[in-house]
C-alpha cells in the first residue's frame, strides 16, 4: 500500500493531539483541537479503505484499531464517506492489481550520480 504506515501515524497523531487539546481552556489549543476535528471525516473512509487494503493482519488490525477509536469520538462513517470508502478501496484493489501484472511505474528508477 502506497504510504499506508506514514498515513497511519498521520491520522494517529491528529486524533492523539484533538483528544488532548479538546478540554483545554486556552483559545489557541482549542482552535487547533477543532480544525483537527474537522479533519477527521475526511480520515474515516481512508480508513475504512485503508482496512481492506494492507498487506498483512497485523496492519489491518492497527488501522481497525484507529477506525474504531475514531469512530467512538465522531460517530461511523456516512453513507457519502461509505461511497468514497468504496471507491477508494477499489481504485486500490485495482492499483494492486496493475502492479502486480505491470510492475510499479510509479516509483521513479533510481539514478546515481558522481560529481568529480
């Protein structure tokens, strides 16, 4: 999966600091804890598509893990985010696939260069 962990740890540092600046009494705390509120919808369906996606259990059950968490702080996902769930895990499912069949173009080839 493309970038899953950094996205993983991403979306986990977001909830950890919303979580912990949300009760905060100070304005510029809680002006952060709401923008970070803001973005967790956006995070549930990549998630959600994120579950189906990895390549290993362990994983699967890290990102259920943040979902579920997630989910208990801002509600489930929508029927929209379900749909955009859906549609992300089967562009996914279909990069799998071309790269599985094609190789992975989307890495550049590495150059070296040596300057004297």
């Amino acid at each position: 999966m493309l970038h899953g962990t950094s996205l993983l740890r991403w979306f986990e540092t977001d909830l950890t600091g919303y979580l912990a600046m949300k009760d905060s009494t100070d304005p510029v705390l809680l002006q952060r804890s709401r923008a970070l509120a803001r973005a967790m919808p956006k995070y549930r369906p990549v998630l959600e598509a994120m579950e189906k996606l990895v390549p290993t259990a362990p994983m699967a059950a890290k990102v259920k893990s943040l979902r579920q968490r997630i989910e208990a702080e801002f509600g489930g996902l929508t029927t929209a985010e379900k749909l955009m769930a859906g549609g992300l895990t089967a562009f996914g499912k279909a990069r799998q696939w071309r790269t599985a069949r094609f190789g992975d173009n989307i890495q550049p080839y590495t150059r070296r260069f040596r300057y004297q």
